[in-house]
C-alpha cells in the first residue's frame, strides 16, 4: 500500500538526511579515537553500491511523475514551455539515462555492515516495492486532481532529498554525481511549490498493492480470533465459484455470524452491532430469495464447510474479550465487506452466465403423476430481471451498500511532516573550545 512503501522511503531518506561526516561512516579516517577501518578501494565500491539504490529511487520518482501528470512526448520541448510536473519528469529521465544501473537481487536482500549502506537498502526496498503500487490504483485517470498533487508533491520532496544528498557524498572516493543535480534540484523545488499550492489529500495513501488473501491454517483459535480465521479461509475459499446448495449455505452462516456477533458487541460496539443486525437482515433475506435457486456447476464445498465453521464457532461464544478484541472485531468487519463483495460478484457472475437457475412453475398441472393431488409442473430458467427481481435487487441495493467515507491514515501528516524538517535539516554547530577568554 502507497501509506507502507512512500512511508518507509520518506522515513529512510529522512535518517540519511540527519547523517553527516560521511567517510567516518563507511569507515573512513576520522579523529584520532575513530581509526580508519576501511580503503579508498572498499569506500569506493560502497559508493558505487549507494548509487546503484539511489537509482531505485530515481526510477520510483519518475513513476510517480508519470501517474499525477502523464506527458508521453516531450520532444521539441524547452524549459520554457514545459509545466512543472513536465520538468521535473524531463529531468529525471536525463539523470537516470546518465546513472548507474539499479541494484541486483541479492543487493536488496543482504543485510548490509554499515548502518548508512543498510539505511540505503531500506530507501531501494521500498521504492521497488512502491512501485507495484502505480499499477494497483496509484495509476493516472484513477486519482483525483487533488491526490495527483499530493503524489506530485511527494516525489517532488524525495528528489529535493536525493540532490541534497548526493552533494553531501561528493568525497566519497570517485563518486557518481547527479547528472545536472542543480537543474534537477530546482525542477524539484518549482514542482514542489506549484504542488504545494492545494490543501494536500492523504487518502491517496489507501490506494495502491494490496497482498493477497492467504488462508490461516492450522488448529482452530479460541474466542472471536476464531471466528476471523474461518471467515478469513471463507473468503480465500470463495475465490472458487461456489455451486447453488453451497451457495445457501453459505447464505445462511452469514446470517447467523452477523446476528450473533452482533448481539455480542451491542453494548461496546453498538454502531458495529447496528450494521451487523443490517446484514444479518440483508442475508436473510438472500436466504428466501435463493430458495427455488439450482445450479450445479462449481465447487463450494471447501466455502460451505468455512462457513459453517464460522456458524458453529460463534454459536459458542458467551462473552467478548474486549481487551484483546478490538482489532479482531475491525478485521471481521473488512472481512464481511470482503465477503459480501465476492457474494454480489458470485450471484451477478451466475445470472450473466446462466449458471444458476431459477424454479418456476408453469402455468399448468403435471397430467402424468398418478395421484390424487396433481401437482403443479416447475422448469428450470437462467435468472434475469423478470424472473427473480427481488433477488439482484437485494444483491445490487443492499448487499452492496456504498463504500464508507475514506480516512486518510493517522500517521499520513506527520510523515510528511518529519521528511520536511529533514529537508530542512542542519547539522549544529560545533561547540566552541573551552578556555581562556582574550
């Protein structure tokens, strides 16, 4: 997620901001109670090894120019006539075409012997894992125009970072310098400032990769930590499509888990008690309206036997830990969102595909039973907006209820905050020599 990895960078370049006196800390001489421990050799491949992460902070900069402000043909231009997003990208792709290559493998995988180099290794992880972000919802056409200056402004910042930096590393044996550093600092600084202008929207730091739903195995867990593992293995199993009786019985444990959990929370929680009472009715409601549904294709069966896990395990509860359950209680809540999501996704697919379907009786006795009672003939037809109405309605109204209003992280404005005064940082100065007074 864009709040971990741009996090994690601005934390890590912030840490080599405050650092100062360079070649003591990659073991060169410094006073006469530090010895020198390494050769203009060794400091020399360190540097060439701090270059290559650097790069991967480069490369993370231009992404991020590119998803606030896509400008795919720069050619012809000048700096005149480039806006200050154009700039900063024109200048970023010059410095990197004249930079090192990117670290290898094991480079971003070996912990590194000195603090600064390892330091260094943290800023190249998070930029390459920060940039799976721009093709999960950090891309350009899915921000808006205030989150595509906020993530213009943070590039912006970490570059202004990088320049100060590599001035800063200047005498560390036959080091790489930025190509046109003082160009690119001050495309950095005019892009920041024109970026800078609007009231910043922190919600951007909930776009971006997300990990992948695993099962939690193993023997079951006690209380509501309980309950989460088989809802959690429930949504990990749904990602096969369930067939009609599993999918019922699916229906129905959802039902008892939002109603029991909720008569659980209704004096620690009551406005999660109110929304699981809501569900507990939506599903219920799901429960009838499937009752004549068939359908044999698919494979709920590991789904259903999840679900009915969760049922029994929540039937037994008898009190809620409230120490220990808050966290739980906030994941089983992004569970059943989770879960309601993949049901709608599930009973759409069914519909659109025709792999449900749906019972109807036929306008007509069935003639060849011999019975005293004739009953009434039924057939089989694929689901549509005539033939169960009641059911895509419950599925498009209310089981997929409008997402709640985004919160930007609590630590989003002070990240930032912290990276600025690093910018802004100055070593202090020495203090004078105790002594006589002239």
């Amino acid at each position: 997620m864009y709040a971990e990895n741009g996090g994690q960078l601005r934390t890590q370049l912030g840490t080599l901001l405050r650092q100062h006196r360079i070649q003591q800390r990659l073991g060169g001489a410094g006073s006469h109670t530090i010895p020198e421990t390494t050769t203009v050799d060794e400091r020399r491949l360190l540097g060439e090894q701090i270059a290559r992460y650097r790069q991967s902070a480069l490369v993370w900069s231009v992404q991020a120019v590119r998803a606030a402000n896509p400008r795919m043909n720069l050619l012809g231009t000048s700096t005149r006539t480039r806006g200050p997003a154009d700039e900063l990208g024109h200048r970023l792709d010059i410095t990197i075409e004249h930079s090192s290559g990117p670290p290898s493998l094991e480079e971003l995988t070996t912990e590194q012997q000195f603090p600064m180099v390892e330091t260094w290794r943290n800023v190249a992880r998070a930029a390459a894992l920060g940039e799976h972000d721009f093709d999960a919802g950090l891309g350009h056409g899915r921000l808006t125009r205030v989150q595509c200056m906020t993530l213009l402004k943070d590039a912006s910042d970490v570059v202004r970072g990088l320049v100060a930096l590599d001035r800063r590393y200047s005498n560390i044996p036959q080091w790489q310098p930025l190509k046109d550093a003082g160009w690119l600092n001050r495309a950095a600084e005019t892009c920041s400032t024109f970026a800078g202008r609007d009231e910043p929207d922190y919600t951007i730091d909930l776009r971006g990769w997300r990990p992948r739903i695993t099962p939690i195995d193993g023997t079951g867990l006690p209380g509501i930590v309980g309950v989460v593992q088989a809802e959690n293995n429930l949504l990990f199993q749904l990602g096969s499509f369930p067939d009609a009786r599993s999918l019922r019985l699916i229906l129905d444990s959802q039902r008892i888990v939002s109603r029991d959990t909720a008569d659980l929370v209704t004096a620690t929680h009551p406005d999660l008690a109110q929304e699981w009472k809501a569900r507990s009715g939506t599903y219920l409601r799901l429960a009838r309206a499937t009752r004549d549904i068939g359908g044999m294709l698919g494979n709920g069966g590991p789904a259903a036997g999840e679900a009915a896990l969760a049922a029994a395990r929540v039937q037994h509860l008898d009190v809620l830990d409230a120490a220990a359950d808050s966290n739980a209680l906030r994941h089983l809540d992004n569970l059943f969102r989770g879960i309601d999501d993949r049901i709608a996704e599930v009973i759409q697919q069914g519909a659109r595909e025709r792999i449900y379907f749906a019972r109807v009786p036929l306008p007509r006795l069935d003639t060849g039973v011999s019975a005293r009672v004739t009953p009434t003939r039924h057939r089989f037809t694929p689901i549509t907006a005539d033939v169960c109405p009641a059911l895509l309605d419950i599925v498009r109204d209310e089981l997929r209820a409008p997402p709640p209003a985004s919160k930007a992280p609590t630590r989003a404005a002070a990240s930032r905050a912290e990276f600025a005064a690093a910018l802004n940082h100055r070593p202090e100065p020495r203090r004078a020599q105790s002594g006589p007074s002239l």
